[in-house]
C-alpha cells in the first residue's frame, strides 16, 4: 500500500535536490537510514581519512559505525587526551578526505543554514576537506532562510545545550536569548548558497527524524 508521507517526502527531497544541483551541489534522497548508510559505502573509497563535526545524525543513521568497522583512517578528536591534542586533530580534520556533518536546516530552495560555536565544524564545510557529506533528515526541510534560523533557535539549540551542558539561557530556559554568554553556540550563521567545487558538497536527504 503506498505511503502517502513517503511519496511526499520523495517528491519534496526531488525537489531540493534540483536546486542542490544548481548550485553546484550533489543531492541524493534515502527511505532509511541503512539506504543511507549503503549509499555512503559505495561514494566513499577505501582508505579514505574520515572526519567529522557535531552531529547526532552522523551516529544515529549508523554511517559513522560503518566507517568505524572499515577500511578508513578516522580522525576521531574525542581520543584526544588534552587540549593540545584537540587542536591537532581538528587541524587534521580541516585536510580529511571525507568530512561528515549534517545541516541545522535545510531551505526547499537548497540552501543549507547552520549556526555554530567553536565553529570548526563550519570551517570544514566552507575550506578544506575533499568532500563534505550533509546527512539531513526530513524534519529539517523549512521554507527559506528566516524559518531555518527560527528552527535552529527553538527546536535544535536547546536540547544542544542541553547534551553538551553550556549553562545558556537556551540550557537553562529552554529558550533562545540571544546571548553573548562563554558557552555561546550560535557565534556564527552561515548559509551555503553555492558551492564553487562541483560535487564537493553531497547532500543526503534521509526520510527519517534525525539530530536536533
């Protein structure tokens, strides 16, 4: 029996993925996090440095346990044992193969919109790695720019705060201030609106709920 949610999640992520090409993005649509998983198998080559950013979504789809269990050099920062250690791998992340994120939000019209703290994350999306691979989940589709801000404020920022513990009005509230507190995670806003490398960018759209 067809799956009316299904058939409008594939018709929605059709069409992202025509604006994703037109600015110079890959798209690529999965029903499951396993399609997903099978996908990044076959686009990322053996031996490959991996490395990634904040992302729930990177362990929950299970393409990071994948990468774990094969033949790929993980540049895997929560090793590090000191500050020092930190830096070094987050400067081997900025010349990685393959760097895994996912977007805070994404527009209908192709746009990613992300907003970060220690922002190395960003940094890795905008310069440096080969590829970047953005694994989004459905839920995270919005209307334009303005309404991805507002997503990210109220549905991704709190429980954020919260996981990581910054003692921000968003941890502590619930609710966005605006802050300029220490553990400040929306320091820079970044909208990805072209990429100048051709297919440097791959946007996977997966049907599922994933991250914040």
């Amino acid at each position: 029996m067809e799956n009316p949610r299904m058939t409008a999640f594939a018709q929605t992520a059709k069409t992202i993925i025509k604006q994703l090409e037109r600015r110079n993005m890959e798209g690529y649509f999965c029903e499951t996090s396993a399609e997903a998983v099978e996908l990044v198998r076959k686009l990322v080559p053996a031996g490959a440095s991996i490395a990634w950013g904040g992302t729930q979504t990177f362990g929950e789809t299970g393409v990071k346990a994948m990468l774990e269990a094969g033949d790929y050099r993980m540049l895997d920062r929560s090793k590090a044992t000191t500050p020092e250690q930190t830096h070094e791998i987050i400067l081997q992340q900025l010349a990685s193969d393959c760097f895994f994120m996912s977007a805070n939000a994404i527009t209908r019209k192709g746009e990613l919109v992300n907003i970060d703290g220690n922002s190395n994350r960003l940094a890795c999306l905008l310069y440096g790695p080969r590829e970047v691979f953005v694994l989004v989940g459905m839920n995270k589709v919005v209307e334009d720019v303005d309404a991805g801000i507002k997503r990210i404020h109220t549905m991704a920022c709190p429980p954020n705060a919260a996981r990581l513990h910054t003692d921000t009005p968003c941890e502590r509230t619930g609710v966005c201030g605006n802050c300029h507190e220490p553990g400040c995670m929306c320091c820079n806003v970044v909208v990805t609106r072209h990429s100048r490398e051709t297919g440097r960018i791959k946007v996977t759209l997966i049907a599922e709920d994933l991250g914040f």
